[in-house]
C-alpha cells in the first residue's frame, strides 16, 4: 500500500501513538502482557511517527513489566541452492556461501518482516537471538529469557523463542495481518506428526570463535522441512473454530486479533496431524 493509499484511508484523521495504545487497551492487551506481535504498517492507516509511533503504543501498551516479541527473520542468510524468487545460477553457490557477511544480531536487517519489526530490531534494551535465518527481537521484563539460547539446529522448535512464549502463556496480536503470518504455527508443525515431516540440512553463514580471533564461517545443521504453504486454511478454520476466545477489533484502521499462543500453536497441532500431508 502507498502511502497516498494510508491517506486516503485514514478517513477519521491520522493515526497516533495516543489512539493506537487506546484501540490497543479496547482490544484486550493488558500491562504485564507477553506479547508476540505481527504488523503491517500500511495497513493501519496513516500512522504519524510511522513505525516508531507503533513501537512506542505498543511498549506504553505492555508497560516495562510486560514483554515485546517480534519476528525479525532474514532469510537471505539461506542456502543458495534452494533461492526461487529468484533462483541463482549453480556457480554461484560456492561463492555466495563463502562470501555472505554472517549473521550478527546487531547489523543484520530484516528480511520480509516489514517496516515494524525492522525498527523494532534497532530500539534501545531490545535484545536479538542468535539464530542466522530465524531470529526474534524482544524488549521488557522477559527479553532476555525469550533471546538467549536460540538453537541453531531445530531452529522453530523446542529451543526457540517461540516455545519460551509458550512457556510464559503469551499471547498473539496480528495487527493488520492475517492469521497466516502468525509464526507460532512453525512451533506447532515440530510437535505435530504429519506424513511428509522430514530432517533436513540447512546452512547459513555465522561467526565462530571470540575476539580478536572471530571470524564467518558457513555453517550446516539439521532441520525439519517446516512451511507455511496451507498456513492460510489453518488461519481460517482457526478463526472460526476458536472464534469465542479471540479477540478483534480495530487498530488504527487495521483489523486485529488477539489471543492466546497456546491456544493457536495447540490447535495447530492437532490440525497439521489431520490435515496435512
């Protein structure tokens, strides 16, 4: 969306980091809250501060005793030998890996996640795991639980930081977005049993050793072949089978929901065991 398209939309006048704490509040976040959040900028009309004005609405939502959590993936720092969109020729590969920067939380950017995240990334106290491909940003009181000790192998499951959202009973706030981009879904495929689920080999470039001797290096591990390919009829027959415990609503001029991370990586589960194959 342009931002003459925000404009036109924003029929009520511009949006503020005042209005959207107060929709917040009305939609259910509450201070205290562990909250892992999924925006499109765009879609809240137009916002003035942009993205720096939703940071600030949200941290003044949670208050510094809650927790922020955001997606803050890059995907560019992935194996050149599965890129589609687009493809690289092959003898590129070599090149490519043992030419990438590697991931450091505090440089690398975002990748897809939106204006946001890519923000969010650079705020003050926010800590960044340490995962090259899947990384999550988080600021408040549980920050640093939720950050440290991303596994590099196995890299959306028990040793992420979404099942430490789990763990702490947070919630999911899709601001603008639509179920299908909620990432607690990949938790839900590692603990589900589905007919195509496989390990697979993933790499990425990474800095290995300390100061001053530290130095990239492309590095491999195991995962399992997650996606997100039927995550759009998940979403859906989510929101209709759990509709009583979810709250919407309108934030800026985006449609929101809010609800509980066990609830939705819970369900998943059961669907991904039905349902795919």
């Amino acid at each position: 969306m342009s931002e003459k398209e925000a404009v036109d939309r924003s029929r009520d006048g511009p949006v503020t980091v005042r209005s959207l704490t107060a929709d917040l509040r009305l939609l259910g976040v509450e201070p205290g809250a562990v909250l892992l959040v999924h925006t499109s900028l765009s879609a809240l009309g137009w916002v003035c501060g942009g993205a720096v004005a939703v940071i600030q609405a949200l941290q003044e939502a949670v208050r510094s005793y809650g927790t922020l959590v955001m997606p803050t993936h890059s995907g560019h720092l992935s194996d050149p030998s599965i890129w589609q969109n687009p493809a690289v020729p092959r003898p590129w590969w070599e090149t490519i890996r043992k030419n990438t920067p590697p991931y450091t939380p505090a440089t690398t950017p975002t990748r897809g996640m939106g204006a946001v995240a890519e923000a969010f990334r650079g705020f003050p106290d926010v800590l960044r795991s340490a995962h090259p491909q899947v990384s999550f940003a988080a600021w408040g009181e549980e920050a640093l639980r939720i950050t440290e000790n991303h596994s590099l192998e196995l890299s959306l499951g028990e040793g992420s930081p979404l099942a430490r959202v789990y763990e702490l009973d947070g919630r999911v706030l899709l601001l603008g977005v639509e179920p299908e981009c909620n990432t607690s879904f990949h938790l839900a495929e590692y603990r589900a049993s589905w007919k195509g689920k496989r390990q697979v080999t993933s790499g990425a470039p990474v800095v290995v050793g300390q100061f001053p001797a530290a130095h990239g290096r492309w590095k491999r591990f195991r995962d399992i072949n997650f996606h997100s390919d039927d995550f759009e009829r998940l979403g859906h027959d989510f929101l209709r089978d759990c509709a009583d415990d979810i709250a919407a609503g309108r934030v800026g001029y985006g449609r929101s929901r809010l609800f509980s991370q066990r609830l939705c990586v819970d369900y998943a589960r059961r669907w991904l065991s039905r349902n795919r194959r």
